[in-house]
C-alpha cells in the first residue's frame, strides 16, 4: 500500500487520466434485454470528471439495470459501453474497478458486526510482515480509515463502534470516503438518499458533493429530483427503459424536472379523473399545458 501527500492511492487517478477532459465512460445506444424482456434501449449518457450525472426514473424504469452494466454485473446485448473512449465489455464487477469504477450499492456490502476501520478495509485490509508471517496491520488500518473519513469531513466519534450501530446516512458517507480512498475515478450511488430522512440525505448529498469536488465522476440514481438538483451537473430521465430527457443544469429547471420525473401527462390525465371524485384536491397536480417542456436528448451529440 502507498500513501501519497494526500493520503488516497493516487496511481489510478494519475495513470488513467482521461483524454482531452472526455468523458470517462459513456454509453451510446445502449440496451439490456433479460430474455425478451427489453429492460433498456437506446441510453447515450456521459459520465465526466468533477460531475455528477443524476439518472433519475420511476420503479421499473431501468435505473439498475443502466447501473448493472457499467459496473459490471450485467453485459449490454444493445450499443456501446465507452471507457476513456474504448469499448469495453466487462465481465465481472472485478473488471470495472480495475478500470476505476467503483459502486456502492443501497444495500451496502458491509459486515453490520464488524468494526468501522475493519469495514473500510474490507476486501483490501493492510498487512505487515514478510510472507509466511504477514499479518493485518491493525494499526494503520485504524490510523488510516480515521484519517479519510475525516479528510472528507466525516467526524466518527469512535471506528471500533460495529458499522451496523451507524445510521444508514453514515453508513453511505463511509462507502463514499472509501471508494475514493481506493481511487475511484467513477463512483456510482444507487439511490442512497431513498431509505434516509431529510437531514441524513442532506449529509449524504454533501459527500456526494465532496466526491465530485476531489475529481470523481458521480452517477448519482434517485427518483427524488429535489435531491437530484441540489447536486446535479447533468440529468438523465428514464421512461419504461428509454432517455425520456438528457439535459444539463442549464437546460432544465427543478420544476420541469419534477414534472418530468412525476409522469407529466399521465398525472395531467389522472387529475382530470380525480377532479370528478369528490374530496381529492387536486389543485397541486400539474395541467396538461405546463407539462409542454422542451426534451433534448442527448445535447452533447454522440461522437
Ligand atoms: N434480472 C432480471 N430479469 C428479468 N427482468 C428484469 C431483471 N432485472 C430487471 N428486470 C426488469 O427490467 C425493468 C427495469 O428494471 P430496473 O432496472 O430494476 O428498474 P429500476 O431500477 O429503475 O427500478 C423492469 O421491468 C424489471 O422488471
Ligand atoms: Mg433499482
């Protein structure tokens, strides 16, 4: 193990500094199908450095499924999967993260019993001491984990506490600060505000925001667009496995996004319904004419 100046692994962030300030991964016409099930088609997204790209969607929109290919779960059977504008076909999760792509997953891969520190090494725990002797070195994992949790601010008041006893927002923010701290250059974050209350979301949403600002590339999944916009560079709507909008900041607004997110004209049409029940309000739902948002695909134009 190395510890640069900064304390992280620095190598994969310096050696596979991506082209010109492209994209780190980009999918083009991107599809899955599971058997004939067609989950996703047709998905161009780019993920840059210092940017964190939301893909937001209903249940059953694709969100995972787009998430499972780039991380290496699933293979594509549609497009391209681009890496520093290679493609790639990966076969295991093991395969993107060699590459620097790293994912924490909603239901977080940790042992609930075991220590903080012990959890931040999991899979990768510091040794000393020459073969056949090697041994863990307790101590610097200790040292370590206190040190990069509280480079990205996080204050924990006690790493042998088992990690099961942290909130769930804790618990994010300590997969966050080791992703990063094993060089992550593409984090991936599948709905990590979901489970959370307001203000453990609003904690969470500040690592995601320190992730972006150390270089990382964020693909940041939700369905709440107000937590989406609070950090997103870039927003990427997903429609039963389609890009139903693709658009930077400057191009949408936290309102049309909502709009978009909460099924625009389906909800024009169930207020119509619900205005005949009687002892529904539906005064808050949206009218069919405000729901004429100009959707641009793809911006940047495939190259
Ligand atoms: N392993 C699978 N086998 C078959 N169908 C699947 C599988 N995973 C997901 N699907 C289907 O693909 C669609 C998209 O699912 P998913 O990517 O999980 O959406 P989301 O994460 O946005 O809720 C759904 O219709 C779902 O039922
Ligand atoms: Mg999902």
């Amino acid at each position: 193990m190395t510890d640069n100046a900064n304390g992280t692994h620095g190598a994969i962030l310096q050696d596979k500094a991506p082209n010109d300030g492209g994209a780190i991964v980009e999918l083009r016409g991107t599809g899955k199908s599971y058997g004939n099930v067609r989950a996703l088609h047709g998905v161009d997204l780019k993920v840059f450095p210092s940017h964190v790209t939301c893909v937001l969607g209903d249940n059953g929109a694709g969100k995972s499924t787009l998430i499972k290919i780039i991380s290496g779960l699933h293979q594509h059977t549609e497009g391209d999967l681009l890496v520093d504008g290679d493609p790639v076909r990966f076969s295991s999760p093991r395969d993107a993260l060699d590459k620097g792509i790293a994912t924490v997953y909603q239901d977080l891969a940790t042992v609930p019993l075991m220590p903080v520190w012990r959890n931040f090494f999991l899979g990768s725990e510091m040794t000393k001491g020459p073969w056949p002797v090697r041994r863990l070195d307790i101590a610097k994992m200790k040292e370590t984990a206190d040190r990069e949790l509280r480079n990205m601010g996080i204050i924990l008041d006690d790493l042998e506490r088992p990690i099961g006893t942290l909130s769930g927002g804790q618990r994010q923010c300590v997969a966050i600060a080791r992703a990063v701290y094993f060089g992550a250059r593409v984090l991936i974050l599948d709905e990590p505000t979901a489970a959370l209350g307001v203000k453990q979301s609003g904690v969470v949403l500040k690592y995601v925001a320190a992730a972006r600002d150390r270089g990382l590339g964020v693909i940041f999944i939700t369905h709440n667009p107000h937590h989406a916009y609070m950090v997103g560079d870039h927003f990427s709507v997903l429609r039963l496995g389609t890009l139903e909008l693709s658009a930077d900041r400057s191009e949408v607004g936290l309102e049309e996004l909502t709009n978009h997110m909460a099924g625009g004209a389906e909800l024009a049409a169930l207020k119509h319904e619900l205005a005949q029940v009687r002892g529904v309000d539906t005064e808050e739902l949206p009218e069919e004419d405000d729901l004429t948002a100009p959707v641009a695909t793809a911006p940047e134009g495939k190259s």
